[in-house]
C-alpha cells in the first residue's frame, strides 16, 4: 500500500476555470476572468455542440473565420466582456432549453482547456444569477 493510494492526479487537460458566461437579453457577457484565461485573446470564435448542449470559444486571429472582437489588452480590459449578437444568443437559449425571454439571465460556468486555448460552456450546469443587493 502507497502512501498515494488515497490521492487522484491533477488533470492538467483541462481545469475548472473561473470564467462565467451570462446569457442577458440579446448580450452573451463574460466575466472579466475569462479574458485573463484566454490571455487577453484579442478575437474569439464561437462554436456548438448541439448533441451534448455545449458552447464553446477559442481564441484566434483576425483573419480566422467568424473571429469576433473579443478582449482588450491586458492594461485596458477592466470590465466585463460583451458580445451583441441575437442569433448566438437565441441558439445557445434554444439549444440549452432555456427561456427565450430576453429578461430572463443564465449564468454558466467553463472549463478551461489551455492546450487547445478554449474555455468549453456546459448548459447542462446552467443557474440563474444571484441578485447582489
């Protein structure tokens, strides 16, 4: 019997991450976290996964295909981060089986994969915000 026997190891794949997308109105916002994850990732791609009721970004280039703006520079990027796009919005409602009441806000947590520098939604852990107050 090892000393380690009681122990599992780390999955250095993938982590837990502190990012928090939230589903607000026409807005998917990220929590100012995600952007320190991504380093700062200049321009995202959004992908589905549909069957699993998954969403996911990644960071990428400009001149990648439907790359969308996404985080400031380090010195600049203070607040949350907003992406404006209904039809991103209303699929990932849609797929989630989520109320399409735009007043209707839905916070899911990531996982972090730094090899592949994407941070993997999983509407399947999806709750509604906490009001601060």
């Amino acid at each position: 019997m090892s000393v380690l026997d009681k122990f599992t190891i780390i999955d250095l794949v993938k982590t837990r991450s502190t990012s928090v997308a939230t589903l607000t109105g026409n807005h998917l916002k990220f929590n100012n976290k995600t952007a320190v994850e991504l380093n700062f990732a200049p321009y995202v791609q959004i992908l589905i996964n549909p069957k699993e009721k998954q969403f996911a970004i990644r960071a990428c280039k400009s001149g990648d295909p439907n790359a969308v703006p996404f985080s400031k520079p380090k010195e600049v990027q203070k607040h949350a981060i907003r992406i404006t796009c209904f039809a991103v919005n209303d699929m990932i409602r849609k797929m989630g089986d989520l109320s399409s009441d735009e007043n209707q806000n839905w916070n899911v947590p990531g996982i972090y994969f730094a090899a592949e520098q994407a941070i993997v939604y999983d509407l399947n852990t999806v709750y509604k915000p906490v009001a601060k107050g």
